[in-house]
C-alpha cells in the first residue's frame, strides 16, 4: 500500500499533519484503512502531530469530494475511543469502531446504505497480535433477514447459532464445540414455530403448527422408515424407503 505524507510546521509550535492516500478498500479487520469506504479515490487527512511525530488528539479525514470520510482520537499512534466512518457518497454511517485499548479489543459495527445494520462483532488482538472474532456475533441481509447470530471463542463457533437466508423468513439452529457441529438442527418457520429437528443420526422430525409431531423419518442400514401422523396423533401410515434410491 502506497502513501505519502506532508508535514508542515505551523506557528505557536503546534503540529498538523495532512496525508494523501491512494489505495484500494480493503476489508481486513485491525487494519485502519479497511474503514474507508472508497474505491481508488483520494483521501486527505488532518490532525495533531506530538513531539514524537505521533498521531494524538482528534484526526479527520476526508474524501476527494469533500464528504467526511472518518473521525476519531489517536493516542502515540493508536486509535482510541469511538471512531466512525462514513460511505463516500451518501454520508451515512458504514462502520462505528469502539477501541478498547486496555483489553485490545475493538467493537466493530457496519452499516448498508439504508441504515440496516450489516455486521456486528467483536475483534481482539491474540498475542501475535493477530484479529480474532470473539463474543457475540451478528449479520444481516440489508433487508434486516439474519445471515448469522452466535458467539464466537477466539476466532470458532462455540455456542448455539441461529442462521437464515434472504429469500425466506426461516431460520435454522445448531450448536457449536469449536467450529465443529454438534447436537441436532432445529429449522423454524417464519412466525418462530419449530417444523423440524434433524439428528446426526439421521433420523429427521417434522412438526405441525401446534408442535404436535407431523413425521418421524429413521434410517436403519439401507432403508428409510417414515411414520407420518394425524393431527390428532393418530398414526396415518408408515412408509419404507430404498436409501440408495433417495
């Protein structure tokens, strides 16, 4: 990444620095650019150098049509506090970090166009100073469907997860142990009502509306069972299945 920067020393001893930037947006967490929302525009910044020649007190930055592009502190260089960062054109928030210097963390909000909430996360620095997603987790369509919701442990899913689509209502739920599935899928309809569970054994429940069971499917070597029931609870019939013909 390619920069220049022009210091100037203005009277009563007090030092500003204006940069030039030309780059490409980058969407790489802990990565001060990757804020910008800008593609191969020009971004100016202003702000207090200290002694050390350090960034310190409250930076602005600009793009190359005059819309505010970022504002936030720095302290020696670090960003520090509530940093917000705005789209190129339409001036509306696309990303607000909170920096927490003490715990190395940094609570990252990102936005659409339309003020949906795009994102939500927690980022902390390990000790290789390396990003790591932690906490609680969310995304969203920018129709405000959920794409993803569930914590995060250092970087894996740990916990239950709820995950959607953007052309339906319905979500899924599964459990996490470090990224890896465990436990059964709960799938929900759009009113929250609970229409199937599949187990890792293969064995697959549907519901009705009013939670009574609708189906039970089971596999057993190379043949699927299917239990299907009557509102009621009534058994309706039972139904068996070449498995290599599924």
């Amino acid at each position: 990444m390619k920069y220049s920067i022009i210091l100037f020393l203005f009277i009563f001893n007090i030092h500003f620095s204006w940069a030039n930037y030309g780059f490409k947006e980058e969407d790489h967490e802990n990565n001060f650019l990757a804020g910008f929302n800008c593609k191969n525009c020009n971004i100016s910044a202003k702000g207090k150098l200290n002694e050390q020649n350090k960034k310190v007190g409250v930076w602005k930055y600009t793009y190359d049509n005059g819309n505010l592009c970022a504002k936030g502190k720095f302290n020696n260089d670090k960003m520090i506090g509530t940093w917000k960062f705005y789209y190129y054109s339409s001036k509306k928030n696309y990303r607000i970090v909170e920096f927490d210097t003490i715990n190395r963390t940094e609570d990252v909000k990102i936005y659409y166009q339309n003020g949906q909430l795009k994102e939500k996360k927690i980022i902390k620095l390990d000790k290789l100073n390396l990003p790591v997603k932690i906490g609680k987790y969310e995304s969203y369509y920018d129709s405000g469907r959920i794409i993803a919701k569930g914590p995060y442990e250092y970087g894996k899913k740990h916990g239950i997860w709820q995950e959607g689509w953007s052309f339906t209502d319905r979500i899924i739920e599964r459990e996490y142990n470090h990224d890896q599935p465990i436990g059964v899928i709960k799938r929900f309809d759009s009113k929250g009502n609970i229409f199937q569970i599949d187990s890792i054994n293969g064995t697959v429940v549907k519901y009705f509306e009013n939670g009574d069971i609708k189906s039970i499917k089971t596999r057993k070597s190379k043949e699927y069972r299917e239990k299907k029931f009557y509102k009621n609870g009534d058994l309706k019939m039972i139904k068996y299945t070449n498995a290599e013909e599924k």
